[in-house]
C-alpha cells in the first residue's frame, strides 16, 4: 500500500526544482518505476513532484547542427516509433521499442528510463542490502541468476535501461537543471558505478532533473542497433544486450562504440571489441575475434556463467547484421 504524501504540479523547471530541493522530495515523470518503488517501500517520500505539465521537456527535434533533442518527458513510444530516429538512430528507436510492454512504454518517458533504481530482487525485496543501507550484497552469494559479470564491486546489480547503452553508444549527452544551475554530462558518465558509490545510481544532485538528452549529428556511414535478449520474448529486462555505433568508410570499420545490457551496475563498455574492429573491415575472422573479447575480463557468479556465451554470441550475431543489414 502507497503511504500518504503531498502531489504538487509546478508549471516550470524552476518551481519544480525548488519543491524538488526539499528533504524526502521526489520527481514523478511517468510514474512507472516511481510508484513502484514507493508502494514496495523501497524509499520514502513525502512529497511527489509531478512534471507533467512542463511541456518544454517535451518532443523530439532536429538541431541546427542535424543531431537531435529529445525532451526527457518524451514517451519510450514517441521516441521508438519517430520516423527520423528510426531512419537516422535505428539502435536507439530499437532500444525504446525493446522496453518493457506497449502499455509501459506508452507511459514511460527517456528520462525515467536513464534514471530508473535496480529491479534486483533483493532491493526491490524486503531484504536490507548494501545499496539500502546494510552490509552486504546478498546477490553475491545467493540467487544471482540474473546478475552481473562485468563491474560487480560491492554491488552486484545489472543497469536495467535499454536506452542508456544506446545512447552511449551515439555519444549522447544529458542536460540538467538543478539548485546549482544547468550541467551537460555524456550519458556515458551519467551512472555511477558501485566502485565508486554503491547507493547511487546516477550523478544526479538532490533537486537536480534531466531535461533534454542530445544526439550529435550523425556522421557519414553511421550504422547503429541494439539487440536484446531475454527469457522467450518475455516483456522483461535484459539477459543480454549489446548495442552498436559503427562507422563504415567503404567495407572498413573508422569508428566503433560498443555497450552491453545485462551485463554491469552501469552500461558496459566493451572497448576490447571496438579495438579488434577499428580500422578493419568485418571480416569472418575479425567478427570471431571480437565475439570472444567481448567477455574478457568477465568474472560470473555461481548462477550466471550462461551470460558468457550468451554474449559471444549476441555480439556475433550483431556484428554480421552490420556486414550483411536485413532488406
């Protein structure tokens, strides 16, 4: 059950990171992790901040320069099915369209999908984990099936966002607004690894919001896609997921970013991949040689060691989808 708390409607960014900036204070966008997260007790609020009627962080639209602004109350729908992100970012409109359900989607915004908590079932469970202020991570030695073999330092969760790692990978770019005025970050650096500070997610300040996320223009050659894969098509998060940025000049690979799903606390980098394929065309032997590095390093628990070739083969896959696009 939902505990009482106040629900105050600002009509612009600065009344609403004013209320923000108030202790036990939260931002409700979309609402689908938000109410969640309250009604499992996971964090307390007293007062919700609607953003619903701040029409400025809505909507998509081409710059001046031919990249892209999105604003970060813009539906995971809107973004997925736009006729010029799916013609010019195929992976991100991909990413979108692979979260979730077509209901949540239709409620989810981007920027709720950048800042969502873990869905780890023992901080989502009545468990007082690490993260929630405990000593441990119980995923480490308990049922840890769906958890990371990449970056698992004191906190063992995987990045829920399907959009994070494709908009990283575009070498995209978040804007906020807080109490301290308006910063621009790469969505890259946007999360904050356990490493460095397991009871956060992101480098959000307390009052600070996303606003916009921005694309680059697109360069000459760019190819970009998002594969996800999860338990028999099932609306849930991923098992596994490698998304793409990749530059052809000719049949050979100039430019290449690589990050993985289901794989890290935070979208994972893989540049052991993008140094194999950088500078080469892709082929047969240069795909196999990527597909194993994209696992250097793992370090599986007990229960997910299937991740490994899991992901050899997602990124095999993918990498063949670039040499040989579907008509």
């Amino acid at each position: 059950m939902l505990a009482k708390f106040d629900y105050i409607r600002p009509n612009t960014v600065k009344e609403a990171i004013h209320f923000l900036a108030d202790e036990n204070t939260v931002a409700h966008a979309g609402g689908t992790d938000l109410l969640g997260c309250l009604r499992e007790h996971i964090f307390e609020a007293k007062t919700v901040v609607s953003l619903s009627r701040l029409r400025e962080l809505q909507g998509i639209q081409k710059t001046k320069d031919g990249g892209l602004r999105i604003g970060a109350l813009t539906t995971l729908t809107e973004i997925g099915e736009d006729q010029l992100v799916r013609e010019t970012w195929p992976g991100l409109a991909r990413a979108a369209l692979e979260v979730a359900s077509p209901q949540l989607r239709n409620q989810g915004t981007i920027g709720g999908n950048l800042c969502q908590k873990p869905r780890c079932w023992y901080y989502r469970g009545e468990f007082q984990c690490l993260r929630k202020g405990g000593n441990e991570c119980f995923a480490e030695h308990g049922e840890n099936v769906l958890h990371c073999i990449f970056g698992g330092e004191n906190c063992f969760i995987v990045h829920p966002s399907d959009t994070a790692p494709a908009l990283a990978a575009l070498e995209a770019s978040v804007h906020t607004e807080g109490p301290k005025g308006q910063r621009t970050l790469p969505v890259e650096g946007f999360h904050v690894p356990p490493r460095d500070d397991f009871t956060r997610e992101t480098v959000l300040e307390p009052g600070e919001i996303v606003t916009e996320i921005v694309l680059p223009p697109p360069p000459v050659g760019l190819r970009s896609s998002y594969r996800k894969v999860r338990a028999r098509r099932s609306w849930d998060f991923a098992l596994a997921g490698v998304a793409l940025a990749i530059v052809l000049e000719g049949d050979r690979v100039s430019r290449a970013r690589v990050f993985l799903s289901g794989a890290a606390p935070v979208p994972w980098r893989s540049k052991e991949v993008e140094e194999i394929i950088t500078g080469k065309p892709l082929t047969q032997e240069i795909i196999k040689s990527a597909s194993l590095a994209v696992v250097k390093g793992a370090r599986p628990l007990e229960q997910n060691g299937y991740k490994v070739p899991l992901f050899r083969s997602v990124m095999e896959e993918e990498l063949q989808s670039v040499l040989h696009p579907a008509k």
